[in-house]
C-alpha cells in the first residue's frame, strides 16, 4: 500500500485517486478551493433552482466507449446535443458551421455538392500548411466566413491576433455541409443527471480516499510515496521561470421570469460585442426545463488571467514554448511528482482526455507500484 498525494480535486485529480484506491492505495486529495469538481463545478442556483455551470458551460462529449461508460459508473449522463448559435452582424447563424450556416450568409440555396464546390472556391488554396489559427480558418472556408464568424470572436477570447495562435484550436470545430448542427462530431454526449459535482463526489466516495478542502498545497507537509500535481505547473515552481499565459473567464449573471435567449450557447462573433456568448443554463437540463418559472444566464467575458484570478485556458502563442520548456525541464528533475490535467500540462484539452490521460496515468503507476520500491513520474507529452 503506497501513500499518494493528489493536489486538485477535479476531474483529473479525481479519477486518478479512485483507481489507485481501488488497487488497495491511500489517497490523500485536497484543493484550495471550497467545493470538489474543479471548473467543472456545479450547484442549483438557489433562486431559480436550475443547475448552474458555475465556472461556465462544460458539455460531455466524446468518441472513445470506455471513457462513456466510466462517466456512466458513477451518474446518469442524460443525452444533451449542443446546438449553439452565433449571432453576427445583427443576424443569427447557426453552428458550427455547416449548409445552413453557408446558406445564411451567402443568401443561397445550395446543395451539399455545391456548397462544397462553392467553399472550395472561397479557401484560400495557396496556403498549404496553416501554421496559425488564421491561416487554418483562410484555408478551410475562405475570408468571409473567417471574418464573420472566428475573427472577432477569437480576438476576444484569446486577447491575441489570430495570426499568432495554434492553428490547432480551429480544429476543435467541423465544418459541415449538410445540416447537421450538432457541434460536437462525438458519438457518446451528455450532462449527468445530477451535475457534474455531483459526479465527481461519487469517483471520490472510496474508502481509501481522503478530501481535504480550501487549503493550499504549499502549505501541506506530510510524507507521501508519490504526488500527482494537477494545478498551473508554473505555480508548482513558484513561477521561478516566469509566468506562463492563461485566460480567465469572468461572468455577469442574469435572471429572468420565464426565458432569456431560447437556446443554452449563442456566441457572439462580432468584435464590437465585449462579451464573447451567453449561456441560459437550463437548457443544458432539457430533462427537467419545464420545472423552472425564471432563467439564469452568464454573460460570458474572457480576459488576460490576473494573479488572483482562476486559469482556464493556457495560451499558447507563438513565443509560449521557451517558458514551457524550462517548466518542464524542471518538472523532469523532480522525483516522485507528476504533473497531469488540463493545467498540470498546460493543455487545452476536453474532459474526456483529461478523463483518458488520468486511468493511464493511474494504471501506469499500479503496474510499476507491484514491481518497484519507488514510483518514477508518469509524464505526458506537453508540447
Ligand atoms: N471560435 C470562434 N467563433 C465561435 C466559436 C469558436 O472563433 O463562434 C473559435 C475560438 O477561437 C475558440 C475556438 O474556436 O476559442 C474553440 O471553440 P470552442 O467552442 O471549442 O471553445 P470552448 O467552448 O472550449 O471555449
């Protein structure tokens, strides 16, 4: 029986505690903040009484069987199809983009051959390798639609020109020319009937783990046989390097009699608009919509993450890597840690990966616990 540490109680944190409990390990779990579940955080408001995604909407989604079915241990995922519309240039679209969305904007009525026909017509053909967002999107469907809809949007959420962001984060989003807006191109969607918190509670409920809450890690001191790091990895290091980039989300709420918007996401592309979506949180609950008289919405507003703020999202810029890779330099040197999730790896990645990467890491390590005296670290590929 090892004696393991998992700083952060989100998803991450969670999974990897329940696996090695269940292999007969003791789990020591704790977290800065008040409440388990990380961003993924939810509670009912208690003056509408709808479930509210308190650190923003999060949608379960994915194409792998066996991260469903572990999602499905411990809650009931109910099927939510995300359906977002965008609202740009005083018209709404739908998204992602696909042939009504084409349809809309050109003013057409194309088939899905001639849509395809009439995009390739508008990519920009010359641009072989898209290196950055921009080029990716100029590429896949031409200027307009880069202006309409990801421009100005993706100015104000990642406070940067798209020209000096991944060309990777476009790919998170299809383009269609039929009319399917689902936005999501995984099998297996769902919010747990219950709430993401919820759910997370349930992974954590096992005898050989323990919680501790609203304390931080710095300040611990016991004697353990490996850690598991799940928060910034630059605060890990007492930002010695520097500090790497994040966006924050902050958010005005909004309560209504009866309906706000009509939808849980319309995003709004447009620069001149502060606010990059709003979101009407119980429409993620179609199961239970008709039990609510009043609305709660979030104006959704992204900015540069303060010292005080909560990170969500690393940004990864041109001239990220050279800080990242002191950190992980650094990371390599230490033994008996390893450095996983979202903000452990400084990655953009869903809840399913974070899911995924977690029974790896977990697995990994129950191996090596049967053969070895001491754990080395479990290291993914952060680049
Ligand atoms: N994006 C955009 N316009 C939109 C929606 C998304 O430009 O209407 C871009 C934006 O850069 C965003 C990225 O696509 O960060 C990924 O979008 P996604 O909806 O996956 O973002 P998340 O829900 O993770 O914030």
């Amino acid at each position: 029986m090892k004696r393991i540490f998992i700083v952060g109680a989100g998803i991450t944190g969670a999974v990897i505690a329940r696996e090695l409990a269940e292999n007969g390990h003791k789990i020591l779990v704790m977290d800065e903040r008040p409440h388990i579940a990380g961003n993924c955080h939810s509670e009912r408001d208690p003056l509408t009484g709808v479930m509210e995604h308190k650190y923003g909407p999060h949608i379960f989604h994915t194409d792998k069987k066996e991260i469903w079915n572990y999602t499905n241990r411990f809650c009931e995922m109910m099927p939510y199809v995300n359906r977002v519309k965008a609202i740009a240039g005083g018209r709404v679209y739908s998204l992602p983009v696909n042939l009504h969305t084409i349809n809309q904007l050109f003013d057409k009525t194309l088939s899905p051959s001639e849509a395809a026909e009439f995009i390739k017509s508008l990519a920009r053909t010359d641009i072989r390798e898209p290196s950055s967002f921009e080029e990716q999107a100029l590429a896949m469907v031409g200027e307009k639609i880069y202006m309409t809809f990801f421009e100005g949007y993706t100015r104000k959420q990642w406070g940067l020109d798209p020209k000096l962001l991944p060309a990777s984060i476009l790919k998170r989003l299809p383009l269609r020319f039929n009319y399917d807006d689902n936005y999501y191109a995984h099998p297996y969607q769902g919010i747990p009937a219950t709430g993401y918190t919820e759910m997370v509670r349930k992974i954590l409920e096992h005898e050989g783990i323990e919680v501790v809450l609203g304390c931080k890690f710095e300040d611990h001191n016991g004697k353990f046989d490996h850690v598991y790091y799940t928060g910034p990895i630059d605060r890990y290091f007492g930002y010695s390097e520097g500090r790497l980039e994040y966006r924050t989300l902050k958010f005005d709420t909004l309560r209504v009699k009866g309906d706000y918007q009509g939808n849980a996401v319309i995003n709004y592309c447009d620069s001149d608009v502060p606010f990059t979506r709003i979101t009407e949180h119980k429409y993620f609950a179609p199961w239970e919509m008709g039990s609510f008289s009043s609305s709660i919405c979030y104006k959704e507003y992204s900015s540069q993450c303060g010292h005080e703020d909560e990170p969500y999202y690393p940004v990864r810029h041109a001239g990220y890597s050279d800080l990242l890779n002191k950190y992980i330099g650094l990371a390599k040197l230490q033994n008996g840690v390893s450095f996983v999730g979202r903000l452990g790896t400084y990655r953009y990645i869903d809840m399913d990966a974070a899911i995924a990467e977690a029974l790896t890491a977990a697995r990994e390590s129950v191996s090596l616990f049967n053969c070895k005296q001491e754990l080395p670290s479990f290291f993914i590929d952060m680049h």
